[in-house]
C-alpha cells in the first residue's frame, strides 16, 4: 500500500470490509493510524470482526450495512456517527454488481 502516514483526513470507509480484501485493507488503514469505517453487505458478523480487529490497532471503528446494488446505497449511519466520520475518504475494494437500467435494456 502506498505511504498514507501523512495522509489527511485520518479517517476511510472502506466498503465490503467484511472480508478478504476490504478486510486487509481496513485493518492495514488502522495498522497505518486512521479510523475506519467498515461495511458489509451479507455478513454483519464478518463486518464487526473487522472492526474489532481495527480497534485492536487502537483507532474507532463503526460498522454499518451498504448495498452497493441499489444505488444511491447509503450506510446505516446514526445522527452521530455521521458527524463523527464526515470528511473521511472512501476507499472501494470490491466491485458491486451492476445492473443494467429498465431503459438500456
């Protein structure tokens, strides 16, 4: 991964971090001092294993779902945690599937 130590703001969502990849990346983000945002889609007990293991770096770590499919997908922030993680850069390491609209069909 590229050097991110100066890397501003200090916070990244990192989506389909329930697993493989966006699991590494999340906890490598932390391992290299930001908080991290992790999403899931189908595996929720994946998603906050990730985010203990983020906590284990000692930064914050939120949790929430994020379906990709149905755009505009938007994570189940609460008030709170928005204004905690706004600002924070996103980072997409796995593809969602994309459906083809009724219209181009």
């Amino acid at each position: 991964m590229a050097d991110i130590q100066g890397f501003d703001p200090r916070t990244a969502i990192v989506t389909g971090s329930d697993s493989g990849i966006g699991r590494a990346v999340a906890v490598r983000l932390a391992e290299a001092g930001l908080d991290v945002g992790v999403t899931w889609h189908t595996d929720e007990a994946g998603a906050r294993a990730t985010a203990e293991e983020v906590r284990a770096h000692g930064r914050r770590a939120a949790v929430a779902r994020l379906d990709l499919t149905e755009l505009p997908g938007r994570p189940t922030w609460s008030t709170g945690s928005r204004r905690s993680w706004a600002g924070s850069t996103s980072w997409s390491t796995t593809p969602a599937p994309v459906r083809p609209s009724p219209s181009s069909t």
